[in-house]
C-alpha cells in the first residue's frame, strides 16, 4: 500500500468535471479515496448546465477501478454547497477533504467591468468556497479530522483586464486563513492551491490532457498540479492556512509577508516623516510571516507592549 494513502477517506472536489479538477478527483480516487464528482456542466464564464462531464469523470474513475459519484451541484449557491456534502454521507457515510475547485472566468478590467462581473465571479469563487467549507464543517467538528484545499490563483498579482476573477481569488486567502483558525482545535488543516496549467481558462484543453496538445508545443498538464493537492488533503500534510504554487514540474510556497519598517519614536509624526524614510519602510531585509492578525499586531506593536506579546 502507498505511504499516501486515501483509503477509507471521503472527497468532495468540485468543478471536477474538466481540466484540474478533474485530475484532482482522478489522483485522489487512484489512492483509495471515494469521491463526489461536482460539475455544473457550464462554460468557463458561468453559463449553462450539462451532466455529461462530471458523468463522464466518474466514468473513468470507475473504468480505473475507483469509487466515486457525480454530482451537479451549483457552488454559488447554499443548497449546493449542503447538497454535495449530503451526496457524501449518504453514498459513503462520511466526508473528509474538501477541495474547491470550481471556478468561472469572464475577462474585463477598468473601466469596463461592471458589477454584474464581480458578482458572478465573487458568488462562485468565494462564496462557493465558504458553502461548500460550511456546509462540511459540523462534519468534520464531529469526527475531529478534516481537510479542506482552496484554489487561490497567481491572478492575484495582477492582470489588468482580470478584475473580477483576481478579486475573489485574494478574497479566499482571507476565508482559508480564518478557517484555518477555527480548525486548529479540531484537526482540521485548511491550505491554499495556485495553479499553473492548461486548462480551458489558461486557453488549453478543456479535460487538460496532454495527448490532446498538438505536437511540439509546450504544454503544462493538470496533472502536474494534482500531487500538491493531493498532500494538503492528506492526513500527514503538516500546514495550515498556507499557500502553495503547483505546476509545471514547480512547487513552491506563496505567503504574505511585512517588513520591518520605520518607527517615528519623537513627536507628531508628518506626511514628510513618512515620504524622508520610504526607503527604510519598503525595505524587505528582514522582513517576517505573520501566521496570523494576532501575531502581526504583536510584532507591529513590539515598541508599545514588548516583542512577542500578541495584540488584539
């Protein structure tokens, strides 16, 4: 049996009808795991429905000798996030990883974005991050154990006509690491996923298949992501509220860092104090990882109460 095993786990992924997700599901049903397979069936920018992909991944699934169900559920929505949970306990009669997959992308940036935008793309991102993460965790509260793998995306630095899509991505790095805070006393690991490949959004293969790339071209297959995720939805991963870039043959860690910075110690401080020592405030030598707002303010505040007393 492998090290890493899944056997006796429970998956929900969702949006695992194509691409990532689906190579998630696939890898994690190799290894023992049973698996809801959710996909709504719709484009890339959110519209429409279709019960063939997520049928057809448990399909393969099943060809490969693993377990898993589909399920159709709308992220974006409550019910959906409950429905898919539900579809778990009753095939398999627990759940134990979330990984949240699902997303849309719909291309627009200043000024032409509109609300509509940032919406949709909020609703199925971020929200359908914290349905789905919800509606598992009495679940996991019960059994003392669970894992839970958001998909962030490096969008977040920046692109200038992705608004809306780098917008909820950021947004479910704020959701993981208060998660991951309300796990600790639970065993529950909450962990962060950007990944590099693709996929029909990246203006790949919608299944994300290598064998579907012409030949000569380089590629960068779903596949490669897949192991990343695989170990931050196992019971050995180490971390939680962490990020982790995946693809490519790459691993590394993405975080959210502070520098040292400059302290005005003598008098009212001015706009100049600020502006005569901005070398001294973007200086990124020594710079720290907060774990979480406690442990920044502390370290921000050292001056006022004293180094390594937490702050409310």
């Amino acid at each position: 049996m492998s090290e890493f095993s899944f056997e006796g786990r429970v998956a929900v992924v969702t949006g695992a009808g194509r691409g990532i997700g689906r190579a998630h599901a696939r890898l994690l049903a190799e290894r023992g795991a049973k698996v809801v397979v959710n996909d709504l069936g719709g484009s890339m920018e959110g519209e429409g429905t279709d019960v063939g992909p997520a049928r057809s991944v448990v399909d393969e699934i099943v060809a490969a000798g693993g377990v898993a169900v589909a399920d159709t559920s709308d992220v974006s929505t409550e019910a959906g996030g409950e429905a898919m949970v539900e579809a778990a306990v009753t095939h398999f009669g627990r759940i134990d990883i979330i990984v949240n997959n699902a997303g849309i992308i719909r291309w627009a940036g200043l000024p032409d974005v509109d609300l509509e935008n940032l919406e949709r793309h909020l609703a199925v991102h971020l929200v359908g991050s914290f349905n789905t993460t919800r509606a598992a965790w009495p679940h996991f509260v019960e059994q003392g154990y669970g894992r839970v793998v958001l998909t962030t995306s490096s969008g977040l630095f920046g692109i200038d006509n992705n608004l809306s899509y780098a917008a909820a991505k950021a947004g479910v790095i704020g959701l993981a690491r208060s998660a991951k805070l309300a796990g600790e006393p639970h065993g529950i690991k909450v962990n962060l996923i950007a990944p590099a490949a693709h996929t029909r959004m990246a203006g790949g293969d919608p299944l994300g298949d290598s064998a579907a790339q012409s030949a000569g071209q380089h590629f960068m297959p779903s596949e490669a992501v897949s192991p990343m995720v695989a170990y931050l939805a196992h019971e050995s991963c180490p971390v939680s509220g962490e990020i982790y870039t995946a693809g490519d043959g790459r691993f590394a860690r993405l975080f959210i860092g502070s520098t040292e910075g400059y302290l005005h110690q003598e008098g009212p401080v001015t706009i100049e104090d600020v502006a005569g020592h901005w070398d001294t405030i973007n200086d990124e030598k020594g710079y720290y990882v907060p774990s979480d707002l406690m442990a920044w303010s502390g370290s921000f505040l050292k001056h006022r109460f004293g180094e390594g007393v937490r702050q409310p």
